[in-house]
C-alpha cells in the first residue's frame, strides 16, 4: 500500500468517526425542511458564504462566513455541491467531501471562528450541530472548543 492509501484510509476512519455527530447529510436534510426564502445566519450580521477543506483537518469541510445575507436556498444549493467535490487541503492534497463530512466554521486558511461579540481575540474552533430558528430567521449552532 503506497502511502497516499494509507493517509486516504486515515482520513476516511477520522471523517466517518467524527460525522457521526452531525455532518453534510445531516445539514442538507435539515435545510431542506425550512423555508428557502428565509436568511439563515450565523450570528448578528456574520453569514455563511462558501465551502472550502477544514485546515484543521484537511478531509473536513469549512464554512466561511462574510457579512453578506445568504438565504436558505442559496446554502442549500451550496451544500449540496460538495457531496463528491474534491477539495485542496491548504497546503495541498485532494480531499473528496460526502453526505459523511463533519463541516466547521472557519475562514478560509484557519482552523478557528472569531467571535465578534467577545473580546481578547477570542478565536475558538466551531463545529455546525444544527440549525434553529430565531426571530424570523434562521440561525447556525454550533459546539465550541477552545483553540489550543
């Protein structure tokens, strides 16, 4: 076995383990259930814009963000697209993304999500969990651990 196989196995064991909490299929199942028209936010002004490989783990999804308001459809037109898209790691590879992968808050180039309403550069990584609704919109939860 060449040693590309052996870091594709790895990864797949990682992205399978860590999808088991909630990952693309899940988050695709669920934007299907809401109302399309709708905005769907991550926090006040802060909104999800785009895919790109996790550069916390190269074979996990990222979700950047901007402060331009996206609607349910449009992330859901988004998200569907990466079921089989092969992404490149930031430092390089290709990472084929699945109904399986894990998907995380993140600019493109860093592992972590800033929190604009807390202070000290309080960067932390962030796991999408789900999705709920709030005041007429729709609003991404997330798990946060600390950056180390």
């Amino acid at each position: 076995m060449n040693m590309q196989a052996i870091i594709d196995n790895m990864n797949e064991n990682s992205k399978l383990k860590s999808g088991q909490e909630y990952n693309l299929g899940a988050f695709i199942n669920d934007l299907e259930k809401l109302n399309q028209d709708l905005e769907i936010l991550i926090e006040e002004n802060i909104y999800p814009s785009h895919f790109s490989s996790w550069r916390g783990s190269y074979c996990e999804l990222s979700l950047d963000y901007d402060k331009k308001p996206i609607t349910v459809k449009e992330l859901l037109e988004k998200a569907k697209e990466c079921n089989g898209k092969e992404y490149t790691g930031y430092k390089g590879g290709e990472f084929v993304m699945d109904l399986y992968t894990p998907i995380h808050i993140a600019a493109y180039g860093s592992s972590t999500y800033y929190y604009s309403d807390r202070t000290n550069d309080d960067y932390q990584l962030c796991k999408l969990i789900g999705i709920k609704e709030v005041d007429g919109k729709y609003s991404l939860l997330t798990r946060n651990d600390k950056a180390e």
